[in-house]
C-alpha cells in the first residue's frame, strides 16, 4: 500500500529549525553530542502525532486523550518533556533525584 505524502512545509520549518537549535546546543555542551538532532526531532513529531492519529484507541484503553483531557494532556506534555530533556543531557549533568 502506498500512500501519498503531502507537503507539511509547517513540520519542515521545524525540523529545521529544531534541527540547529539542538546542533548549537551541542555546540556548547548542552546536549549530549552523541544524540542525533534529526532523530530526536523525528521523536518529537512521533509521538505528538500518534496521540492525535491514535486518539480514539487512547481513549478505549485509558479513557482519556490529550484532545480531551487537559488533566491527561498536562500530564502527558510534562512527562514527555521530561524523558525528553533528561535524555539528552550529558551524562555528567543528569539531573539527580
């Protein structure tokens, strides 16, 4: 099956921009070099998008998506943003807990 692509030009404008931002970041040693900056962003869109694509699945399983919950949705963003930022710092700064 193969399904058509069509232009995102929002999504490549952030990418690209996302892109830099995190290749400065490691730049000054902000970010863990190792970390693949297009990865990371694909990541990001991976799983924001999959919580809109998903949604009704989500909520048959756990009753809540984060179209419809703002308890859920706050919840979600914060531990996403979480894993996200504690995954990239470099190892000598990880946060302790």
């Amino acid at each position: 099956m193969t399904r058509e692509q069509m232009p995102l030009p929002a999504l490549d404008e952030y990418m690209e921009r996302f892109v830099h931002f995190l290749d400065a970041a490691k730049r000054n040693d902000l970010v863990r070099h190792e970390a693949d900056s297009e990865m990371v962003c694909g990541w990001i869109l991976d799983r924001t998008g999959n919580q809109v694509r998903f949604a009704p699945f989500i909520k048959n399983t756990s009753g809540c998506t984060v179209l419809n919950d703002e308890t859920y949705k706050a919840h979600w963003c914060k531990s996403n943003v979480d894993l996200f930022l504690h995954a990239l710092l470099p190892r000598d700064t990880a946060r302790s807990t």
